[in-house]
C-alpha cells in the first residue's frame, strides 16, 4: 500500500512539474511538497504510523491541488488538439494517467475522459467486427 502511494505521490510531483513552467513552479511553491512527508520513514510504516502517513498524504494533496487547477486546462487543451488522432491520444491518457485520476482533474477533464472512453470503446467494437 505504501509503496503504491510513494510512486503515485511521485509520479504526480514529477507530472505536474513537467507540465508547469519554471515560474509557475516557483509560485505555486513545489519544492516545498514534499516538507510533510520530512518526519516519516516509510520502512517503518506499520499500524501505528498508518495516521501520519495518511496525514502526509492528505497534506500533499492540498499542496497540490492549486498545481492540479493551474494545470487542467494546459492538459484540456493538449488532449483537444490530439482527437483526431486516436493513437496520440491514447499514448498522452497513458503518459498522464496518475494526473486523471486525480479527483480534481478527473472532474476537470470530464468531458475529455468521455470522448476517450468512447474512443476505446469504438476500437474495441471495431476489433471484435
């Protein structure tokens, strides 16, 4: 469980600073996301630190949520420009997968997510007739 969380928390950072410029960077202050996580170890995560790391991660969350609004339309418009190509686009839903998944991005990019699963599902009729 834990590992999971630390790779998701990861790739999440590294998704949003890939997608954010340098000055955004700075003003949404992403160096500091990673400050509630200071005091945990998770090797020794057991029963016992379940709250704090749980709590880590919610403050993580937060962190992040202003990086996540600033950051949904740039990923609006990356996947608009790509509909027309089903492969492309298909590629980008799997390169942001962690950052879709987020509630507030999945919420952000409904509509897109729609198109997209109509897109596989018009594939996989495709495939089977």
């Amino acid at each position: 469980m834990v590992d999971y969380q630390i790779l998701t928390v990861r790739a999440v950072h590294e998704k949003l600073n890939r997608l954010l410029t340098e000055q955004e960077r700075s003003e949404l202050r992403m160096r500091d996301a990673f400050t509630a996580f200071a005091n945990l170890n998770p090797v020794q995560y057991n029963p016992y630190t379940q709250p704090l790391w749980a709590a880590a991660v919610s403050q993580f969350d937060r962190a992040m949520a202003p990086a996540e609004v600033r950051i949904a339309g740039k990923l609006r418009a990356q996947i608009r420009g790509l509909e027309g190509n089903s492969q492309q686009l298909l590629r980008e839903f799997e390169r942001y997968r962690e950052l879709i998944r987020r509630p507030s991005l999945a919420k952000e990019l409904m509509t897109e997510r729609c198109v997209f699963y109509l897109l596989i599902f018009l594939i996989f009729v495709c495939v089977l007739f």
